[in-house]
C-alpha cells in the first residue's frame, strides 16, 4: 500500500460510505466508520462550539441529540463529501509517534453544511481494525465559511477619483469608532488576529490597548527575550495573511525585531486601534438591547463606546508575586521577572532568582552573561526541560513540506484531538524524548536539578504538550543555553526546601539554610486570565461565566473558554501563542458572524 492510487481508493471508498451515512442522518453507521476507540473532533460544524468526543458510545450520544425534533447529525447535514486532493493535505501514509506503530492513511476533505448553510473542510485518519477493514482513528470536521459571507482573500478599495488610500482607511477607521460592533481589549497577537480575522469577515472592530505603540508589549520585555521560533515561524508563529513572512527571520526572532513586525502588521492589515486606552470603568450590558455600555480612558480623554461583542485578548494575567514575611525588610533590589530589564546594572553582584522555568532560565543567562558574582536559582518544584534542538526535531518540525501555506500546516496540526496527543505522550513519545536529551538531563541532575514530566506524581509522561495545553507552559524550559550553565556550575541550583522568609540580608529556607542576595527576582509566572478579568469586569460579570479557568483543557480535552462561548452573552476570549490565535481567531469570526446573522 505505497502507491498514491491506493492510498486514493483507501480514501475515497471509506469517505463515500461515510457521506451516506451523513446525508441519511444515519448516527449508528456514520459510527461505524470509526475504530471502536475513535476520536471525533467537531469545531462549529454540529455545533457552535468545539467538541471532541473519544469513543464509539460518546461519538454515537453526542450525534444522536435532538436538535429541532431531528438527530444532531441529521439536522446539521453534512454531504458532498470529496477528497481533497489538490492541496498539501492530500491523502498520504502517516505513522503516529510513540511505540504503538499506529499507521494507516491520512487526508483531507471538503463538505457542504445544511444548517446553517455552510462549507466545512475535514480531516481523516484511517488505519485497520482487527478484520482489516478500514476505520477513523480520528475524524476531524471543521467549518470554514459562511455561504455568502466569504472571508475575504484581499482588500478591496474602491476608491473614488481624487480619494487617496490614506483616505479611504481615515474614512472606514471613522465609521469603527463610530459604531464598532466589537471591541477588542488588547492589542498582543491574539487581539490584532482576531481584529484581522473580523475585518476580512465584514464586521467592524476596534481595539484598545493600554500601550503607545503596537509590540511594546514585546519591546518592553527583558534584553534577552528572544523567541525560539523559524524552526518554525510557519508552523508556530507566523501570522495570518502574511505567511511569506517565515523566510524573512532568523531561528530566534529577539523582541524588537518581532515587536517591529507585529507593529507593520497592524498597518498592513488597516486595523483600526486606539493606543495609549484602556478600561475607565466595568462594562455594563444591557441584555434588552444586546449591547455593552464602555468606558474608555483614550489618552487624555474618555470615550463611551457601545460594541455587541467584547473581546479580552489582554494576555497570560498580571505578573504572580507570592508573599513572604519579611520581603520588605530586604536591602536589595527585589522585583518580578515581568519588569527585569537589564541586568548590567547589577554587574559583580550577588543575584538569586525564584523560579525554574522558562522566564527564570532566560534570566540566570542575562545575568550570567552581564558579570554577575554568583547566580542562584531557587527551585521549588520539578520542571519539564527539552533541548531546544530536540524540540525542533519533535514539535518545531513541520508535518508538511517546508512550502505549504500556513493555512494547511494549521489545518493539519489542528486535526489531531489533543487528548490524544497527551495520551500518545504517555504511550511512549515523552520516553522518547527523554532519550533523545538523557545526557542533558543526566548532567542536570547531578547538578541538583529536579526533573520531572507528569503534571502531578502517577499521572503519566505527558511531556511538553502536556505542559503546554493544561499549564500554558508554565513548569517548563525549552532550553536554549541555561542548563549548560546549571551543569558548569555558573548557575547554582537551590532546591529541595520551601522558602521560610526573607531578611535584610536574603532568603531564608525552612531547614535554616540562607541564600545572601543583592538582588532577587520572582520568576513566578502570572495570575490566571480570570483574575484579570475579574478585575475589568466586576463579579457580577464574571460570576456568570462558565466554572472553568481560561486556557486549559476541558473535560473532552478542548481548549477552556478560548475563542469559544464564555457564558455570558457577547463576551468573549482570545488568548494563547500565535499558531493558536491564528487558527482559532477564524473560529471567533465565524461564531460572531453567525450572531450577526442570526443563525446562532
């Protein structure tokens, strides 16, 4: 089974079969296309709103709901089923990583929606049940537009005789503030994505963002923040409508040159924002009218704003400084990684940084880099370490040839239920990845560098993604130099005792052993997006969402409240790094369209 014809007839067989269980509204055969351990993953196509559903029971449950008087499935209509074969994502053989040699044939195909009237592209994974019959590993549906509300693929400017183009944005940038149908609070890659996406689908947006400029929230990061990325700019952090931009940077993008590019993409892409603003006052909806009620500090001015829809695309949260007793009795100079600067100005001094992640890591380099006298870091519990190279071979490198869109990378990767991948970790991928760093990790340890690769003691290996999807990275170092430093010795490792308190001369842990400090920095990560959002929004807003932290994975392994209904009517939010924002932000526009129209 290595020729393209076969791997065609593969494809084609079982996706006939599928649409005719489809388009009759057949729940029980449509299941009976999947191994009896399948993975379904439905983003707005049965739904608004994203589902993955692992196994034949809950797969068959969730399609036989009565929607309408009629089956979930039946009422959706999803028909015209055909192989996609004239993109990256055709049909071709895939090999799952970990032990279990699970392959089979993989590829993409488009489809027609009856309700709402729609186009949804999909994506198969098929490999061989114990009779040899052909069955989904995994079925992934997905909605791509709107029929007659199209995302538009360019800029149309129609522009009058003697009408300039500054002129014709200066014109549209008015009628926004004016009347803005969205507002977007944030101005990071996650707001201006999501404004970019909204723009293309027709509705009007305006962002806020408390900076004077776009990418300062980049440029006003640390000296020696850099992001590990061409190893994959188009996989992980290209953007969208720019992907000729991944050939343009070099492997670790430093913050200003990406802050410079976020700030051209702005103009590039006419997005109409408000700089130097922010929040006055929590927001009021008034149900009656489906409208928010704004106050917004616009410079010297404030300004009421009357959106349908609010987006808090505001970041990770504010930085998280814990307390301990005597902190305001030390001498020197004590403050969290988010506002660390430059280290030269503490050259020949004694520094220890609370926190093992990746913040922290980058950190210890800076000062060691800058002629620090001695760098501690205070471990208190086990972080995930990968070698940035092995973490280009494992989650960097591209399943797709280094020329495909953007779109189809993320269309691939995208098809793949996370869960899945965290079980697939366990199965046998995060060993190998250990394997592939043992001598690093060896020289850690011995170091007294504490290790670890589940998110809690028995949980099972979930290696990075783990880390990355629950945890948003947090308890992680992608190495890219610090733990050389750890296992030389420039990096001393404190670990192993909770902090007791702190004096004027230090740190003071709870077996008595003192760490003497001139300089101190909590590496610490940041409060959960809900507290911000509890602050911009009161209680009463806030009391009204859904239970669940923003980010993290839900019960069915789907991403919390992100870019998907929050549980209080036009509230939204848009949050995560940039190959999720890029993806997910057309799933923002086209729940939103759909409110517009009045279809969801």
């Amino acid at each position: 089974m290595t020729s393209s014809e076969d791997l065609y007839a593969i494809s084609a067989d079982w996706l006939r079969s599928l649409e005719v269980a489809s388009s009759t509204g057949d729940s029980k055969s449509f299941v009976s296309h999947f191994l009896s351990d399948g993975w379904f993953r439905d983003l707005l196509c049965l739904s608004w709103d994203f589902r993955t559903l692992s196994g034949s029971e809950k797969i068959h449950g969730f399609l036989s709901e009565v929607v309408d008087g009629k089956s979930r499935l039946e009422h959706s209509g999803l028909r015209d089923f055909k192989i996609d074969d004239h993109t990256a994502n055709a049909p071709s053989p895939f090999k799952l990583p970990g032990p279990q040699d699970i392959e089979g044939v993989q590829g993409a195909f488009t489809f027609t929606i009856a309700k709402p009237a729609a186009l949804g592209r999909g994506f198969f994974r098929l490999t061989q049940d114990v009779n040899g019959k052909w069955k989904a590993l995994t079925l992934f549906t997905n909605m791509q537009d709107l029929v007659g509300h199209e995302e538009s693929s360019a800029d149309q400017h129609g522009l009058d005789e003697g009408v300039t183009w500054e002129e014709d944005v200066e014109a549209k940038f008015r009628a926004i503030e004016a009347d803005p149908t969205v507002l977007i609070v944030g101005g990071g890659q996650s707001g201006l994505t999501s404004a970019a996406r909204l723009r293309r689908l027709g509705i009007r947006v305006l962002v806020i963002d408390k900076n004077a400029r776009v990418g300062d929230s980049w440029r006003q990061r640390y000296v020696e923040t850099q992001l590990p990325i061409r190893m994959c700019l188009p996989s992980f952090n290209g953007i969208i409508y720019l992907s000729d931009a991944r050939t343009n940077f070099p492997n670790y993008i430093p913050k200003g040159k990406l802050a410079n590019f976020i700030d051209s993409y702005a103009v590039n892409q006419e997005l109409c924002i408000w700089h130097s603003s922010s929040l006055v006052s929590t927001p009021v909806y008034d149900s009656s009218s489906a409208r928010w009620t704004v106050e917004v500090q616009r410079g010297d001015r404030k300004v009421f704003v009357n959106p349908k829809y609010l987006v808090l695309a505001t970041g990770s949260g504010s930085p998280y400084i814990p307390t301990w007793n005597g902190m305001d009795e030390f001498q020197g100079a004590l403050y969290h990684s988010d506002f660390h600067k430059d280290a030269e100005q503490f050259r020949g001094k004694r520094v220890v940084i609370v926190g093992a992640g990746n913040a922290g890591a980058d950190i210890c380099q800076d000062f060691v880099a800058h002629g620090a006298t001695e760098v501690t870091m205070v471990q208190r519990s086990a972080t995930c370490v990968i070698t940035s190279a092995t973490a280009e071979k494992t989650h960097f490198k591209l399943p797709l040839p280094d020329s495909t869109p953007i779109e189809e990378v993320d269309f691939h990767r995208n098809s793949m239920p996370l869960a899945l991948l965290l079980q697939l970790n366990i199965a046998g991928w995060a060993q190998h990845m250990k394997m592939l760093d043992k001598e690093f990790h060896d020289g850690l340890r011995k170091a007294g560098f504490n290790l670890t690769w589940e998110l809690s003691p028995g949980s099972g290996e979930v290696g990075l993604d783990g880390f990355l999807f629950t945890r948003q990275a947090s308890g992680t170092m992608i190495d890219i130099g610090c733990g050389k430093l750890i296992i030389e010795g420039k990096v001393k490792i404190k670990q192993g005792q909770e902090i007791s308190h702190f004096d004027k001369d230090g740190i003071t842990f709870k077996d008595g052993s003192k760490l003497s400090a001139d300089v101190i920095v909590l590496a610490t990560g940041n409060e959960p997006i809900m507290k911000t959002a509890r602050a911009l929004l009161g209680n009463e807003i806030t009391d009204r969402l859904l239970p669940q932290e923003v980010m993290g994975l839900d019960s069915e392994g789907e991403v919390n409240q992100t870019y998907r209904p929050s549980g209080h009517p036009g509230l939204w939010f848009a949050s995560g790094a940039f190959l999720f924002s890029r993806f997910f932000s057309k799933r923002l526009g086209l729940q939103i369209l759909a409110r517009e129209l009045g279809i969801a």
